[in-house]
C-alpha cells in the first residue's frame, strides 16, 4: 500500500481547534499538506486557518459535531468542493466526564459515546467510503485506556475500548476486500493538552491533572503524520503510560490495587481550571491552544516512539550496541586469558 507524502496530502482533522488536533494541524501545515479543519468552535478554527494562510498553507473550515453523522458528510462534501477530496482523515475529537460510574448520569455517559465512539465510527465510515477507490490512510485517536480502565474515568475508557475494537473490525474488513486503505489507531498516553480542562468534573477538588508523566502534543502530531505516510497498525505515545497497560495485562489485580490506592487522589489537583475551559461536554468552550495551563512540565521526547516510527533502525541500532558490548565482553576475557598466560610463563621460567 503506497501513501502520498504529507506535502501532497489533504488531510481532515476532527477536534483540530485544540490540544493534540491543533498540534497536528499545525504540524501538518508545517510540511506542506492542505487541510480541512473540523471542531464546534468557529471561532478558534477561523484563527487557525488564517494563521495557516499567512504561513503560505491551506485550510478550509467546517463546524462540526462528530456525534451527528450528517455533520461528518458535509465535512466530506467540503473537501470535495475545495481539493477534490481526501487522503488521510484523522478521528482526533473527543470530549470527557469525571467522576465514579455511580455519579455520573447516564446522559453525560451516553453523550460522552456518542461523541468519542459514535464521532469515530460516523468517520470512519464516511472516509472508508471515499478512500476505497483513491487510496489513503484513516487515523482513530485511541488512548492507552483502551487497553486498561482507570478510576474516575469510566465512560472514556470504555468508548476508547469500543474504539480499539471497532478500529480493529474495519482494518481487517477493509484488507479483507483489498481496498488500499491503512487504518491505524495511535494509543497516546496522558497527553499535556487542554483536554483535562475541557472535561466536565464530578470531582471534589478545583481542578484535573494529567497522571505523570505527561507528554507533548507534538508527539503525537508527529505519530499520527507518520501514520499518514506509512501503513501502521498502532501507534504508543509515550511509554510511561502505556507501562500500565503492559501491567493490567499481565498482572491485572495488583493494577487494580494499585489504582484504588493512586488513582483517585492523583487525578486531582488544586489548581483551579481557568472558567473559560471548563466542561466543553455540550458545547464548545475556550480553544486555540495546544497546551494546558498545569503546572509539571512534559516530556517533548520518547524513545519509545521513535523505536515505533523507526524499527530498522531501532533493530540496526540494537545490534549494533549488543555487538559492541559482545566485543567489548570477549576483549575483556581475551585479555585475561593473556594475563593467565604470562603469569603461566613466568611461573614456568621461575620454577626452572
């Protein structure tokens, strides 16, 4: 399956007004690819397509929501009317709701699906329909919950789980009938974006924060560009929470344990979320950054992804070290082995 390089690609991106979809638009514009921007916040994506056009790019703007399916076909019609059509399209949007399963209503459960699930499948389907004659690569932003549940995240987890499942289910589909369509699902970790703001709180502290380590959204811009070049089947950002997934795995009761015991007070924090972000659950909110507001930093690098986006090399580079180390090992024993052969001689020449 060959795909464009990202200069010559069009490229949709759902919930591109903030966090991990600013950061891949503007990450995309950067190297040459024209785009369609989709969000509920005009505002923000007018913002975002100018400064787009002054750096040369072009964007064209669509408002949104991923949970109604004829909100997605306009976005489709408006690639058509603007460049033809489509070769990547990224399923970025979604929203939360924090707080116990027993406290949160099942009307905030149900939007939560129907955004982040049902806003995934109306994509999904939409771009499958579209690519299945040109080609092109569909992108679902997953989690590393969905591998592995955490505590006061209940809704989220279980539509990025129906995510990974459904993502599966179309890729296999799709390969099934030789369509020349890559579908990918990218796992970040927690992810320093405004995302946690946005999310609507059941919780008793003034604001959400990130589980550490957090990284940079630009990694997973990156993760999710290359996915769009190069046919991948999933994509982790970040190890450090992707090591939990790796642990529910294979020792899921002392995960359980563990998140009962750090989960619930290490979601919280102090620090008030700014009221213009706060609870985008219904409707949009304060966007147009790519970062959130919370103290701690992030990371801006992962070997783990780089070993993900680049396995020859990661293979190359490994052998060669362990090669290294081999020669450095048999020098080592060489060596001695000389040492025990002059002391040999010399005791020999003594002795005589």
């Amino acid at each position: 399956m060959q795909l464009k390089p990202i200069r010559d690609q069009v490229i949709v991106i759902t919930g591109a007004s903030s966090g991990i979809g600013l950061a891949t638009a503007h990450l995309a514009a950067s190297r040459g690819a024209r785009l369609v921007l989709v969000s509920r916040n005009r505002e923000a994506l007018d913002a975002l397509a100018a400064e787009i056009s002054r750096g040369g790019g072009e964007a064209a703007v669509v408002v949104a929501d991923v949970a109604r399916r004829e909100d997605l076909e306009h976005v489709a019609a408006r690639a058509r009317e603007a460049f033809g059509g489509f070769d990547t399209w990224v399923n970025n949007a979604g929203v939360s709701v924090y707080g116990t399963v027993q406290d949160i209503p099942l009307a905030d459960h149900r939007r939560v699906f129907d955004v982040d699930y049902w806003g995934v499948v109306h994509g999904s389907l939409i771009a499958a329909r579209e690519l299945r004659e040109r080609g092109g690569a569909i992108i679902n932003i997953g989690s590393v919950l969905s591998d592995r549940a955490l505590v006061l995240q209940g809704p989220y987890a279980a539509a990025k789980h129906a995510v990974k499942a459904f993502t599966d289910t179309l890729r296999m589909e799709l390969e099934h009938d030789r369509a020349p369509v890559s579908v990918t699902l990218v796992k970040p970790s927690a992810i320093d974006t405004p995302f946690f703001e946005h999310a609507r709180s059941r919780l008793d502290a003034p604001g959400i924060r990130n589980p550490p380590p957090a990284y940079d959204p630009s990694l997973v811009a990156k993760a999710i560009l290359h996915a769009a070049e190069t046919p991948k089947r999933t994509i982790v950002v970040g190890l450090g929470g992707y090591a939990i997934s790796l642990m529910g795995a294979h020792f899921p009761r002392l995960t359980d344990l563990m998140m009962e015991a750090v989960g619930f007070q290490g979601q919280k924090t102090e620090v008030p979320t700014p009221p213009g972000r706060r609870d985008n659950l219904y409707a949009p909110r304060q966007d147009g950054m790519e970062h959130s507001g919370l103290p701690g930093g992030r990371r801006e690098t992962s070997v783990y992804l780089e070993a993900q986006l680049h396995p020859v090399v990661t293979a190359a580079a490994i052998v060669g070290v362990a090669a290294a180390i081999g020669g450095i090992l048999a020098a080592r024993r060489s060596g001695r082995g000389r040492v025990r052969d002059i002391e040999s001689e010399f005791r020999r020449a003594g002795g005589a």
